[in-house]
C-alpha cells in the first residue's frame, strides 16, 4: 500500500524512481526492489515521506476485533496456564 501512494506521489511531482532513489541516497535498484514487494521499514517510510513533503502517519486498525479478542483471550489464558504450572 505504501509503494502505491509513492507511486502516486511520484506521477504527481513529476519525478521517477530513479529521482526518488538519489532524493534519499540509495540505489535505483534497491527502491525499485522495495517498491515491488512493498517492503519498507519505518525509517525508510520516514526518509521517503521527507523526500517528497509529505507527513507520514503510521495507524493500526482493526477490521476483526471479535475475532482479535478471541485471539488474545487464548494466549492470556494460555499464558496463565504456563505461569501457574
């Protein structure tokens, strides 16, 4: 999803890859590889935020939450049945 909005953002300032590349001192091919995958750390979002003015804001939502408390309910009790044995 990341790569999509830099994507994006690149058609929308005019700039290639390449540009973006040497905007944040890296290969071509190591962007191009990331942006394939959409594999980016968290500094590296930051550094690319930067680059192309743009804020950058991390959120994490929940579509499941009945199935995600079933989830944590099962390991706190799994991790109740190991702290007692």
């Amino acid at each position: 999803m990341f790569a999509k909005v830099v994507k994006h953002s690149l058609v929308e300032s005019d700039l290639k890859v390449a540009d973006l590349a040497r905007m944040i001192n890296t290969s071509y091919a190591n962007l191009s590889q990331k942006m394939k995958r959409d594999n980016f750390s968290e500094k590296e979002m930051q550094q690319i935020a930067d680059a192309l003015c743009l804020d950058l804001d991390i959120v994490l939502a929940n579509n499941h939450k009945e199935e995600q408390a079933k989830r944590i309910k099962a390991y706190y009790d799994a991790f109740k049945r190991l702290k007692s044995d």
